[in-house]
C-alpha cells in the first residue's frame, strides 16, 4: 500500500516513516503543511494518508484530511495528542474518523490502518 505521511515536525513524520515501512507498506511522499499534502495527494493518488492534526502553515490537519477525503476520496487517518471524543466535537471530525493518539506505538498504527482499509 502507498502512503502519505503529513506532519508538524520532522521527527514524527520520520518515526511515522518507519513504522509504516516495518509494517510491509511504502511511503511514497511526506509533507508538513496541508496545502502541500493536499497537492501531493492529488498527484500521487495513494492508497492512504497520515495526516497531524497540527501542520506547519495555516491549513490545520482536520481541514486538509476532510478535503483529502472528500474531493480524492482517499482514506485518513489522524494523527493527536488528544482522544478522539475530545476531537468529534471540538474539531468537526466526522463520527467514523480513525485516529492514532501520540506518542505513536506501531501495533496502534496497524490497527488504524487495518480499521481504515476495512471500511474502503
């Protein structure tokens, strides 16, 4: 599967990187602002995106996930500090968001992907 990877800090998308290559899946683009996962999503059409809730720029992570996910209808999932219930309903995520909370364990990540991948 090829994934995207948009992130705030370099650290996390480069963890974020590894984890997903040790779990059989390539990651073929990173981007830390929204606009720029927005374009390079459009470009690469992947099978799915990471994206933080919290982005270099003035895009925030929700935003540039709900129009990945709504104009490209690539699959989502969101990266936080907090709990989803917390973001449901400060931040508009739709009710079937998947999200993994920092700091990230690989077995969360794989879950995610494997939820996310089953609703396709």
């Amino acid at each position: 599967m090829e994934v995207i990877i948009a992130g705030y800090e370099p650290k996390t998308v480069f963890e974020l990187e590894q984890m997903v290559s040790n779990l059989g899946h390539e990651v073929i683009a990173s981007a830390f602002t929204g606009d720029s996962a927005i374009k390079i999503t459009r470009k690469l059409k992947p099978d799915l995106v990471l994206v933080d809730l919290n982005l270099q720029g003035e895009m925030k992570g929700v935003d540039a996930g709900k129009k990945i996910t709504e104009d490209m209808n690539v699959p989502v999932i969101y990266i936080t500090v907090f709990t989803k219930n917390c973001l449901t309903k400060s931040l508009q995520l739709p009710d079937d968001a998947v999200t993994v909370s920092k700091p990230i364990k690989q077995d969360h990540l794989k879950f995610a992907i494997s939820n996310i991948m089953s609703k396709k």
